[in-house]
C-alpha cells in the first residue's frame, strides 16, 4: 500500500468493524500520517473516549516515529490515561509504503476505567501481560500537544525558563527535536517565544547539539 486513500474503503470498514466487536468503550482512529501533523485524523469510531474527531491531531507517539527515534513503533498492549484520568488499554499499528515510510496507523484505546475500580476482582484480567506505562497525550489540536512536549522538556531540564543558561536551552531544545516537536507548524516561533530566543539562535542551539552528538 502506497497512501492510506489508497485503501480508505477497507480502512474504513476495519475501524468500524473493531469498535463494533469490542462495543462503546473501544476507541478506534485512523491516521494519514502523509498529512499535516494538525489533522492526521481520517476515520474514528467512539471518539468520546478521548473527546477526539476526524480532523484533529496524532499523538506524541506518532511524532517520536516520524521524528525517526523509534525503530518499528508498534506498541502491543500498553497503558495510558485521557486528559480527565480515564484509563486506556491501547495498542498502536503503524503502517508502510513499498520504501519502508510511514504513512498511516490503526490505533486502539479501550477504557478499562470501570474494570479497575473492581480492583483484585478483576486485577488478571485488565493488567495480565501489559507493558509499563506510556506517556501519551490524546488532544484535540496540535497547540496543546506542542505545549504538552514543552512542559515535558522543561521538567526533563529541571529548571524555570528564568534560570536557564545556554547549556539548559539547548537541552531543552534537544529534547523537543528529539521527541519530534519540530515537526508541528510553527512550532519554531512557539519555542523561541518560550526560551526568549530569536530564530537564529534556536537554529545556531540547534546545529550546535546535533554537532554536540557523539558518531554512531
């Protein structure tokens, strides 16, 4: 397959097939990843899972394996939580051209919120064989996803924006590139506002920690 709208009619019907079979509380959302990272959105079925629709943006996953810092991107089984606590059960497809790009993914997020509250009861059942948790941010527009990744850096970075030095910047700013933050529109003039920098100096920070990395 060359371009998800290739095969949009099956796709369609798998992501409607899969909420169908697993009911209300399975979310599932189709990405055309060869579209502006704002809108990969082309199919969702149950989007009040994560108060998502068709239109709106990936997730900070889908920027780490475009970014090229992860190998295949699969993720089997793992746990994470919408933006009001509510805990999801999920499982990320990616899929390929003929030349090994990324240009789609089927992703699967069921809310087991109700399953843990029986806690011991049903304890086998919604935890057995999952992976450890995974940081992912469900949103509904590329804004708060590029804030998200922001926050995260900072935090990595352990300092306020006030008293970090050259060396903090160009973490933090590493950090970004590195979870693909970049990739967003205008997410250049977002951080510069952010550190107080210029463009030049965002571009100089950056060039100078990509020299900065040791040869592989």
């Amino acid at each position: 397959m060359e371009h998800v709208q290739h095969e949009m009619e099956f796709l369609s019907a798998l992501v409607k097939g899969i909420a169908a079979q697993f009911g209300e509380n399975c979310e599932v959302v189709l990405h055309d990843l060869t579209r502006p990272y704002e809108s990969t959105i082309v199919a969702i079925e149950n989007g009040h899972i994560t108060g998502r629709k068709v239109g709106d943006p990936g997730t900070n996953l889908g920027l780490e394996l475009l970014r090229g810092n992860t190998e295949n991107g699969n993720k089997f089984n793992y746990v994470t939580q919408t933006k009001d606590g509510r805990i999801l059960r999920s499982t990320s497809l990616y899929m390929r051209n003929h030349a090994g790009e990324v240009i789609g993914s089927l992703c699967m997020n069921f809310d087991i919120t109700d399953l843990t509250m029986a806690e011991k009861t049903l304890q086998s059942l919604t935890y057995s064989g999952l992976q450890p948790e995974v940081r992912e941010s469900f949103v509904s527009n590329v804004g708060d996803l590029l804030d998200m990744l922001i926050q995260e850096a900072q935090e990595q970075v352990g300092k306020p924006v006030a008293l970090m030095g050259k060396e903090d910047k160009m973490k933090l700013i590493q950090l970004l590139d590195q979870k693909g933050a970049f990739l967003i529109k205008k997410a250049g003039e977002k951080v510069c506002g952010y550190l107080n920098i210029s463009k030049y100096t965002l571009y100089s920070y950056m060039e100078e920690a990509k020299n900065a990395e040791p040869n592989e």
